[in-house]
C-alpha cells in the first residue's frame, strides 16, 4: 500500500481495511505452508509470499468452481481469462 487512491473518508477506511485483510490472508497462507516446506516462519519473507501466489493466481483462479469463478472473474488477472 504505497499510497490510498479513495476521494472520500469512507472509501480511504474500505481501502485500508482491505490492505489489512489481505496482508493478514497471505501471512495466514504463509504461516500454513511453512511446515510443508520445512521451512521456519520468520525466513518466508511477505514479498515472497505474494510474488508466488501472483505468479500461481492463474493456477488458483482456473481451479475455482464454475459458479464461484463467475463472480470472482473481476479479481482474476486478464491474462487468465
């Protein structure tokens, strides 16, 4: 989150609030996989985390149910579409 793009105080709390979900999603993601890596928790870095699950959402996002991928196609990156 390098800088908020909302106008209105609403939107800017909305757009924190999913920063924070999101930050909390990956490092739950994170914290799950550590063990089938054999990795320990502090050396998985968030950065890392998130260039893998970007660079796997095409994986994530075509094994999606048919009902369900219809409404998350707008998070889908185009490329996958």
């Amino acid at each position: 989150m390098e800088r908020l793009t909302a106008k209105t105080p609403d939107m800017v709390r909305k757009e924190i609030w999913s920063h924070m979900l999101a930050y909390n999603v990956l490092r739950s993601v994170m914290e799950q996989a550590s063990p089938l890596l054999h990795y320990e928790r502090n050396r998985l870095s968030l950065q890392g985390g998130s260039a893998t699950l970007s660079a796997n959402s095409c994986i994530i996002s075509n094994n999606i149910e048919r009902d369900t991928a219809t409404t998350l196609r707008p998070f889908a990156p185009r490329y996958c579409l």
